[in-house]
C-alpha cells in the first residue's frame, strides 16, 4: 500500500518514506510540485500494456560467460540450473557453464521449475526421484548429478509430473 503525505512538517519525511510514501509535499504546496506527483501517480496506475510480454519473452539461448567468450547455450539443452556463492550456473549434458542471469529470471523465462531455492531444474531431465525419510527429496538427473528438492516444492514437483 502506497500513499502522499501532505503536511507542514519537514522532519516526518523519513518515516513516510519508509512506510512507502509515494511521495512527500510540504505546506504550503506549490502548484507545479502537485502537478508533477499527480503525473506521476497518473502514470503509476494506467493499466499495463503488453509491453511486459515484449519485455520478458521466452529464452532461446542462455548467455554464459567466462574465459573472455560469452557461450550460448540453447535453452534446451540446460537439465538444471543452481546458484552458490560464486554465481549462477548451469549444466547440460556436455558441459557446466555460469550466466549472469539470475535463478528468477531464468524461471520466469525458461522451461526450467524451481524445486529448491538455489535449484532449478528441467522435468523431462530427470530420471529418478529418490524420497528421503525427513520428508525431503533427491532428483537424480539424467547428467549423473544429483539435485535436492525441499520439502516446500516437492508437492509442486510431484504434481507436475502428475505423480
């Protein structure tokens, strides 16, 4: 929730905007400061257009860089995805690479389904799904790797692949 604060104190400013003021006017108001925040609350709330659908199309290849290259990889051919304190990586059957794209993105954008906060991964890749007894799960993927899935996804997981 959003909202302005109109008021003669200067010093409550702060604590408006940490409340998520949009915006903050001091009495008395000028009339090209209301014009400005009116055009701007205008333009907050106009219905989106299908820009957002230009935006963030559908990713054909994912960019992954390292070694003074940038590596296209097709989306494809990507099983998994995982994200660790070094970055973002993903792996194929040929090869790991890392991208600067980050986990959201590449959900959002490809075919890949979250089944762990740090792990995302490529349903028709896996190849088996190993349940643990704490309720957890362990996808083994057709590469040979193993992924965890935590136990907040796993029903998702098993209903997607109407399990």
């Amino acid at each position: 929730m959003t909202y302005e604060v109109v008021t003669a104190f200067e010093q409550y400013a702060l604590q408006a905007f940490e409340d998520n003021a949009f915006d903050y006017l001091l009495k008395p108001v000028e009339p090209e400061r209301l014009d400005k925040t009116l055009a701007r609350l205008k333009k907050r709330t106009q219905p989106q257009t299908d820009i957002d659908a230009i935006a963030s199309p559908t990713l054909v290849h994912i960019p992954c860089v390292g070694h003074q290259r940038i590596l296209l990889l097709p989306e494809s051919d990507i099983h998994f995805a995982y994200s660790d304190v070094a970055g973002v990586h993903v792996r194929s059957l040929e090869q790991q690479a890392d991208t600067q794209l980050t986990l959201k993105t590449l959900e959002e954008r490809t075919a890949l389904v979250r089944c762990h906060r740090q792990y995302l991964v490529r349903l028709s890749c896996v190849a088996e799904i190993k349940l643990l007894d704490n309720g957890l799960a362990t996808l083994l993927m057709k590469t040979g790797d193993s992924v965890p899935v935590s136990r907040r996804y796993l029903k998702k997981l098993k209903s997607l692949l109407t399990l």
